[in-house]
C-alpha cells in the first residue's frame, strides 16, 4: 500500500512539473520580452534587406513588417477569444 501511495504521488508530482511547463510555455507566447525581440530582429533584417537591395529610406520602409506584425500580436488574441467561442458554442 505504502508503494502505491508513493507511486501516486511520484505521477502526481510529474503532472505537476508538466503543467508548469505548459504554463510558462503559453506565458512566452504572449510575453512582451518575446514580442520586443521579434520586432527587434525583424526590425534589423528588414533594414539590412532592403538597405541590400537599394532602396531608398530603407530605414522607414523595415517599419512596414514591424508594424504588421505587432499588430498581429495585438489584434490575435481577440480574434482567437471570438473563434473560441463560436467554437464551443457549436460543440454544445
């Protein structure tokens, strides 16, 4: 008896563990530090890609994808609540 109990919660503590993964897995996702840095880096290669190629103001112009893509960030997750529940309304 005293095995089983140990044996639950030895699985009981790797749910645990898992869970907080998952949890701070789904916190990255949103997170502004991983939000910052993609629009950092998207920021740089788009300048360094258009400067390449020649155009002019390239500089103003790498604004183009950094702003589309923060605004995806923003705009996502109210698309995402609206779909979710069309979702599980249609579950039901």
């Amino acid at each position: 008896m005293e095995e089983k109990i140990q044996q639950l919660e030895n699985e009981i503590r790797i749910i645990k563990e898992r869970n907080d993964r998952v949890e701070a897995d789904k916190a990255w996702e949103t997170s502004s530090v991983r939000i910052g840095t993609i629009v950092i880096i998207t920021y740089i290669v788009a300048s360094v890609v258009l400067y390449t190629i020649g155009v002019k103001n390239y500089l103003l112009s790498a604004l183009v994808p950094v702003v589309g893509f923060y605004l995806s960030t923003q705009s996502l997750p109210a698309i995402k609540r609206w779909w979710m529940k069309k979702y599980l309304l249609k579950k039901q």
